[in-house]
C-alpha cells in the first residue's frame, strides 16, 4: 500500500515545479493569466500535500480545486509561527492579506464560480453581466494586484519555502516557530 | 539538557500564539480523541478547534503539521479552521468531527497584560 507521505511529497513536486514555472513566466513576461494559472495550481497542490499528509484519500483531493481558501491561510500562518508576543502580532496584517489573496487564487480555477458571482478565472472564456465574453488574457485580475506590492512577494517566498521544505524533508512542514527558515523571508 | 515543555503547555502556547497573530480568531478548543484526556496521551497530536469568521464555510479540513524541536513544538500538531456557522453545527452535531474526536477545553485568549509581558 502506498503511504500518504508518497502522496504528500509527489504533490509538493508538482506544487515546486509549478511555482519554478510560473517564475519563469513572470520573468519573461508572460500574460497574467497563465502565470496565475501556474500559482493556482500550485497553490492547490501544495494544500493537498498537506492534506494527504493527514491522510486524506487522493482521488477525493482530485476531484476538487476548492481547498486553497481555507488551507493556505492556516498553512501559512504555522509558517510564519513564532510563538506568542510581539513578533507574532506583526504577522497579523500580513495573514490577513494572506487569507483575502487564497480565496482570490482558489477562484482562479474555473470550476470555482462563488455561486456564479465569479465566473472569472485564468483559463477559459466567460461572459460578464453585460453580455460581453471576455478572454482571461484580456483580464486585469485586480483581486491579484497584491502580488505585485511586496507583500505579495513575501507571500510567494514563503509559498516557496514551503514546498521546498516539503520536498527536501520528504514529510509535512514542521511548525517552524522561531527558528524557522521563513523568518528570514520578513 | 533542557527541559521538553509539557504536551499541554505546548497546546496552551500554540493556542495563545494563534489568538495573537490572529485576533480575528473568536474561539480555540482543543479537540479529543477517543481515551484521550486533557491532551495527556503523548502518541497523540496536538489538535486545535478554532472558530475563525475569515474562513470559508467548505467544511472540516484538519491541517497536519510535524514537531519541531528547535521551537520547543516538540509534538505534532493538528489544525481544523471552521466558521463561526460551522462550530454551531457541531455543537448541534449536524457536522461531525472525523476520527471520532470530540471538543475539549476552550483556550482563553492571552490578556492585553499578557501580551505586554512577552
């Protein structure tokens, strides 16, 4: 029988692969939409590497791209821990960045709609409540835009970091605390 | 050698840091496995209910995390977010909690005394 730590380090691969990728379209300069594509589906990776760690079955997490909004916020936070007091009350504005950024990712994926209120999304056509059909590539993804202030590039080194040390530890992160590899990303 | 923190303290501390970095957070309880009491069973991890209104209602997603003993977070641990909605269905036990856990002690928020003190 195969283990779900199998399971959890082969989806942090794909989550490490796509972010390489999506840093390389980045860099050359590629539409928005198709580097977002690359960090949806990296972020939804990485948040099933989490969950088959816990032993979640793999073709349940298969079937659903609905599991970033709710675990990425907790999965960042445990990353950025370190303990009570100060330092972790400077976190807090960050995480709530963190929080409002993962429902805008989880809706990048075109089978989340938000009830039909989002048909919007990174890679196939939809039509706006004016009629018009708009193509991803035209779009602008202002629910995105944090990621092109600072905040959105710690929130991408620390998306980093994790799977890095997914794949390099070949288990679930540990609580990082203090001592963490993620509190020189600040 | 230093001392290892108690299964307990560390459930206490991890909890406290939790309220801090996000004050959003309006409860944490610990949960319970079947035998276990008090967070006393040393094979058990850590697992933190925490009642958070930021998260989306899509159901119970424990969330899995190692030791790490450089931290002082010598145990595993076990995160379940839910909505505020959500906590209400399981005290109506309209949601249940996988693995048979049940809902322990509340963690009281850290006092702005506290805070000051760290």
């Amino acid at each position: 029988m195969i283990g779900r730590r199998a399971w959890s380090i082969a989806w942090a691969r794909q989550a490490e692969a796509d972010l390489e990728a999506r840093a390389v379209l980045a860099r050359g300069g590629s539409p928005l939409c198709e580097q977002s594509h690359l960090l949806q589906m990296a972020c939804e990776k990485l948040c099933k590497a989490f969950l088959c760690s816990h032993g979640s079955r793999p073709e349940d997490l298969q079937r659903s791209h609905a599991y970033v909004s709710k675990t990425l916020p907790v999965v960042v936070r445990q990353a950025l821990f370190a303990g009570p007091g100060r330092r972790a009350r400077q976190h807090t504005r960050f995480l709530k960045h963190t929080a409002l950024l993962a429902r805008e990712i989880e809706l990048l994926a075109p089978a989340v709609r938000d009830g039909g209120r989002r048909p919007d999304n990174c890679e196939y056509p939809w039509a706006d409540a004016k009629g018009n059909v708009i193509s991803p590539i035209d779009h602008a993804f202002p629910g995105l835009a944090i990621l092109r202030q600072p905040l959105g590039g710690r929130i991408l080194k620390i998306l980093t970091d994790i799977v890095h040390r997914m794949t390099g530890e070949h288990g679930p992160p540990t609580n990082p605390g203090r001592s963490g590899r993620t509190q020189d990303t600040k | 050698m230093p001392k290892r923190s108690t299964r307990n303290a560390v459930a206490k501390r991890l909890a406290e840091a939790h309220y801090t970095v996000e004050p959003v957070i309006a409860e944490i309880f610990q949960l319970l496995a079947p035998g276990e009491q008090d967070a006393q069973r040393e094979d058990e991890p850590i697992k933190l209910l925490e009642v958070n209104p930021d998260t989306p209602p899509v159901g119970i997603v424990p969330i899995e995390f190692g030791p790490d003993f450089r931290a002082d977070i010598p145990y595993p641990s076990i995160i379940v977010e839910v909505a505020p909605d959500e906590y209400q269905r399981l005290k109506q036990r309209k949601l249940k909690l996988p693995n048979r856990w049940r809902i322990g002690r509340k963690f009281q928020r850290p006092s702005p005394r506290e805070l000051a003190a760290r």
